[in-house]
C-alpha cells in the first residue's frame, strides 16, 4: 500500500506519471498473484523497470506489436489473470483499436489497457506520439470503463483500484515529470465516482486528468475576479457520474469542461451528449485541444500555446462570461 | 473414435450443414465452412479434451476459431459432439440466436471466443497457452486459421512471439483451400509457401490433405519436436463434399435454394425427395 501523504506526492511528482504508475503497479504485484503486466517493448518507458527485476514471470515483453499485445492479454484475461497491458496512447488505443474493441469490449476480459504520455506530454516527439483522440475512440466502445487520473497520487488510487477491478478498462496518464499534485493526503477513490474539490456559486468547471490542477489555478484566479468556481476531478469518463455532475450544475451559470484531449469526443463531448436533451441547462464551453495536428513544443511551452494553463484557462473563462453577457461582479 | 466413426461424424456434419444452410433461409459461409469438416470431426471426435455435460471444465483443451466465418464448420462438430442441443442448433442465424455468422464467446455452449475480425484468435491463443504453463495445467490450445487470413498481419505478430515463446501447446491448423472472398490466393496474396513461412518464424511445420482423415488424425497424434508451437497446414478443397461448390467461390457466401439444396443432398447421396 503507498501511502498518500505530501512527503511522497513530492517524490512521485519529481518522478512523473509513468514512473509512478510503475511503481503503484509493482506495489500491486505484491498483493495481487493474477496480476500480469504486459508491454510491446515499452516496459521501461512505462516506469516498469522494477516490476520485471522484481517480479519477472508475471512482466512479458510481446516485442513491438501492440495488435498481438491485446490479444494475448485477453487469453491470459481469459484464463484467469488481471492483465495490465500498455503502450504510448495512439499505439494502444488506435492501432490496436479493434483488439481492444473485440477482447475488452466484446468479450468483456479482464484487461486494462494503459495509455502513458496520453495528451501532448510526449512534446517534441510529435503527434506520431500523442494522444489526442484516444479518449473519443475507447470512449465510444462498450463495456469499457475509461479513466483518466488527475495527479500521481490518483494513479496510484487508480491502479490499487484497478487492480482489484474486475473487468476491462482503458486507463489514460496524462502529465510527466514534474506533474503538479492535487492531491497530499489519502481520500476516497471509487471509479465512476467524481469528486467536487471545490464548490463555488457561480460556474462549474469540470475536469480530467493533468486539467484538473489546471483548473483549480484557473478557479484561484477567477476568484480574484470574483467568479465563484465549483472545480470537479471527473476521473472515470466513463461511465459518467451524471449524479455529480447535476449536483455541480445546480444554480451554475456556466459549465465548462477542460481536458488534455481533441475538444471532439473526449470530456466535453461526455458532459455535453448528458446535457444536450436537457430543457433546463447551462452554456457550456469546452476547453481542451484543437482539431488538428499542432506544431510540436516542450510540453509547458505547448500547453501555453494552447491555452491549457491555469491562467489562461481562467482568460478563457471570463471572455466566454462576458460573451454570454454575464460578466460576474463580486 | 476410430477412422470409420468419425468419418460418419464428418458426414452427419456435412448433412448438418447443408440442412441448417437451407433451413436458416439467409446467406452463409457455406465453401469455407465445408472445406473444415474432415479437420473439426477429427478435433471434436477424437483429439480435444472435453466434457459435453460440463462445457466449462477446467482442463479442457481450448478451441478458438480465428476464421470466424468458418461457424458452419464449427456449430454442427459442437452438435455431433453433444455440446450443443438440436435445439439450440436450430437457432442458427435466427434474430437473437446465440448461433450467428460468427461465433460469439459463451462457455456453456463450449464457444471459447468471440471471433469475425480476421487475425485475432492466434494473439488470445498464445495468452491461453501462456497461462496453461503458468498454472502447470495440461490442457492444449487449438487456434483454426484459414489461409486468406494470413494475409493479416496481426497472424504474424502472434506467429513470431508464439515461436519465440516456444509454446508446444499451441497448435495452429491452417485451412489452406487456396481461395478468399475475392478470388484465388495466389493471385492476392500468393500463400502457397505458407509452411516454409511458420517454419521460418519457429513452429514445427507438418502439411497435409485435411480430407483425408486418418492423415489428419496422425498429423495431430504426430508427437512434434518439443518446444515449438505447432502448425499443420492442411491443404482443403472450399466447399468440400457438394460437388458444384467445390472450389467456386460463388458458394463463399451464398443461399440455398429449394433446387440447390435438393442437389446438394443428392452430392451426400440423399435422395432429392429427403423432407426439407
């Protein structure tokens, strides 16, 4: 069990997403004998050096064919094991797409599939490497349980969960070295549970993954400008906790929803397909990444290109408020 | 079961086949289904471990066909080995039916996998396999393949870690009946070296005629050199056993009729008058 204290969500953010995810998932070995860790000769980009030093029959390297990857996954799924298999986002959730819709989709094995450096965390690789639509494809294949963890100490929830889930998921990271905590003590994780990490009167903002950070930043600042803003940790895409989410739309003004992801098919279009049939409902503006292939940068650099930090997510915020022509005076 | 009883067993299924063809009164894989016959009767009447009262035993040996489209070579072995009911039979391609074009997971009815995406069934084979050795268990995984379907790359992906993994449990057949859906494989994707090719990725290779039964019967009692996955390439005739199918592609994917029902009874030596 690791412990979520500020000591550790220090360590684990200096050592970033992938690092700690292989550190929860060797931790998770101990407890779990049917646990199997799969990659297509990613094992030490996925942070799962350890694992295969400590626990070597249960790592297997499928060699580069994520499409095989799956597949295997889901006969050892088929047998009794708790697969974790993993690759970069696109590899995982487009080019293996199909094994991923027939093995964890179809046939409901019980495999999570994890994308690392989901987003455009992968930076100056480029777009070949990130993970910009795969939201939208695993979202929309059923039986799938899709999460996006907001911080390292939530990957580390995520995975104790996942661990002792069962059933398929795709499970996203988001985020690298240096990843900016929202969480330094233990809290209540359950899948398809949200958690409102703030409540305001004024709008809701609902996020996922590294945007959640972002978008408690944004709400620090909005506050400034006297906009009150509820910020909600939306983890599990899918299923979508709709409970929470009227919750947070109670008496709101605006809903806007922030994600490291194509604003197509990803959260926002989530939230929005809940939305849409409603007769009572808010604006909702969705913040995310643009409908295209992007010039890559270092990833800070591109996250401020693109709007998705604190700051000018907030500049977002206040311009749509005074579109809608309900600028909020303290 | 000895030559002779499962020779029969393939001759009840090829019955099988025809009669549920004509009954479901819809389009079905009718040449790729025929040419696997011989092969199923032999795996179901004589070399796979099951237990037909208790579909989901442990320790039966796993059958998973990749050529998905290949149900009618599969669902009447599943009848003639007791696993499925005539009833259950029945229901072939009827709205709602369990028993549909391509075969859909559920153990009770002894269906390992849910399979119509072509190159996916060796992948799961090697996972099985894998946890067969894991747990020290005995049983065998079977993958069925058809030669059109090694046109996927994904078979090769599977081909190479299966080699790599020396997995002696895993024994792929390749139905080699030298067409596909849109003709003859030499001309799309020439396969005709198909052993050489499993050979070169580290299985133990053995070719032969897939109607000839007790050549089919030796190939799988054959003990193969250890340490290597399996592979017997079994050359097939599509539409094996209907004399006006046999090898016309016309018959990939088609519907009986009242007359060519009649004259595909009459190819199994039933009389043309036989009840419909």
């Amino acid at each position: 069990m690791m412990e979520i204290n500020k000591r550790n969500a220090r360590q684990w953010s200096r050592l970033g997403s992938r690092g700690v995810f292989g550190l929860a998932l060797t931790d998770a070995a101990a407890d779990h004998a049917d646990l199997m860790a799969l990659s297509a000769d990613l094992g030490n980009s996925s942070g799962l050096g350890r694992f295969q030093a400590m626990y070597p029959d249960q790592f297997l390297n499928t060699g580069i064919a994520e499409q095989n990857m799956i597949g295997v996954a889901g006969g050892l799924a088929k047998e009794g094991y708790n697969v974790f298999a993993t690759s970069f986002a696109p590899f995982i959730a487009m080019r293996a797409s199909e094994q991923v819709r027939m093995n964890l989709g179809y046939m409901e094995l019980n495999v999570k599939a994890v994308a690392i450096g989901s987003g455009i965390v992968m930076g100056l690789l480029g777009n070949s490497h990130y993970g910009i639509e795969d939201v939208s494809v695993m979202r929309s294949i059923p039986n799938l349980t899709v999460v996006s963890p907001a911080d390292c100490a939530e990957i580390v929830k995520t995975v104790e969960a996942a661990a002792r889930f069962k059933g398929p998921m795709y499970i996203r990271l988001t985020g690298g070295p240096d990843n900016p905590s929202v969480y330094t003590e233990d809290y209540d994780f359950e899948f398809g549970k949200a958690i409102t990490l703030r409540e305001g009167r004024d709008i809701a903002i609902i996020a996922c993954g590294t945007m959640v950070y972002q978008s408690l930043e944004a709400a620090k600042e909005l506050a400034a400008q006297g906009i009150d803003a509820t910020v909600v940790n939306m983890h599990t895409l899918k299923p979508l906790d709709t409970a929470t989410l009227d919750k947070a739309l109670e008496g709101t003004r605006a809903v806007i929803t922030v994600e490291e992801h194509s604003t197509i098919g990803g959260l926002g279009s989530a939230v929005s397909e809940y939305l849409a049939p409603k007769r009572e409902r808010p604006p909702h503006l969705s913040i995310g990444l643009p409908d295209k292939f992007v010039k890559a940068g270092q990833y800070q650099h591109m996250l401020d290109e693109l709007g998705l930090l604190g700051p000018n997510i907030a500049q977002s915020i206040g311009s749509f408020m005074h579109s809608l022509d309900m600028p909020i005076s303290a | 079961m000895n030559i002779s009883e499962i020779e029969n067993m393939a001759s009840f299924m090829r019955r099988k086949i025809i009669d549920i063809s004509y009954e479901c009164g819809v389009t079905a894989h009718l040449g790729g289904g025929l040419s696997m016959v011989d092969i199923m009767a032999v795996l179901y009447g004589h070399i796979l471990r099951f237990d037909k009262k208790d579909p989901r035993w442990e320790d039966r040996d796993r059958f998973i066909l990749s050529k998905g489209h290949g149900v009618l070579g599969y669902y009447p072995a599943l009848l003639a080995a007791g696993i499925i009911s005539e009833e259950v039979f029945k229901t072939f391609k009827a709205n709602g039916s369990d028993l549909i074009a391509h075969p859909v997971m559920n153990l009770d009815l002894g269906i390992e996998s849910s399979n119509g995406s072509l190159g996916q069934g060796l992948s799961m084979g090697i996972g099985i396999a894998l946890a067969a050795r894991r747990k020290t268990r005995m049983f065998k995984t079977y993958i069925y393949l058809g030669d059109g379907e090694c046109n996927e790359g994904s078979v090769w992906e599977a081909a190479m870690l299966a080699g790599q993994l020396k997995l002696s449990s895993l024994t792929a057949i390749i139905d080699h009946n030298g067409l596909q859906s849109d003709g003859e494989s030499n001309q799309i994707i020439d396969n005709s070296n198909i052993a050489e090719r499993f050979a070169s990725f580290g299985w133990d290779v053995v070719s032969i005629d897939g109607h000839n039964v007790p050549e089919i019967v030796a190939a799988f009692d054959q003990r193969f050199q250890t340490g290597k996955p399996k592979a017997i390439i079994a050359r097939t005739v599509k539409g094996k056993g209907i004399s006006f199918m046999e090898n016309d592609n016309a018959w990939h994917h088609n519907r009986l009729t009242r007359k060519t029902y009649d004259e595909a009874l009459e190819c199994l030596g039933v009389p043309a008058t036989a009840e419909g």
